[in-house]
C-alpha cells in the first residue's frame, strides 16, 4: 500500500503566498500541490514542505 504524501501545517498555508504573483494559493490534496491560479502553475510540496521556487513549478495546462 503506497504511503499518503506528508501534508504541510495548515498554518503554513495560510501564510503562504505566490512568489511571482504575491496572489493566495490553493491546496490541491489530491495532487499534493499549492496551486496559484494567478500565475498559472502548482507548486510541489515533497515531504510536507512546500517548493515555492518557480523552476520547480509545474505549468497549469
């Protein structure tokens, strides 16, 4: 059975903001991602911390 991805603390989501845009994120569970719709691209999070880095972002298609 596939071990669920570490989610991050919810306070640090909260506080969490698009590094390009400076516009709020969007958790997507599923994907375990921090979306930003703004700017068009869902950031990773490995281990439950967050990859705010826009080379690491995956494009919204």
């Amino acid at each position: 059975m596939p071990e669920e991805p570490r989610r991050p603390d919810p306070k640090l989501l909260e506080l969490l903001v698009c590094p390009l845009t400076k516009a709020p994120l969007r958790y997507d569970r599923d994907a375990n991602e921090l979306i930003s719709e703004q700017a068009g691209l869902a950031y990773p999070i490995r281990d439950g911390i967050p990859i705010m880095l826009a080379s690491e972002a995956r494009t919204l298609g």
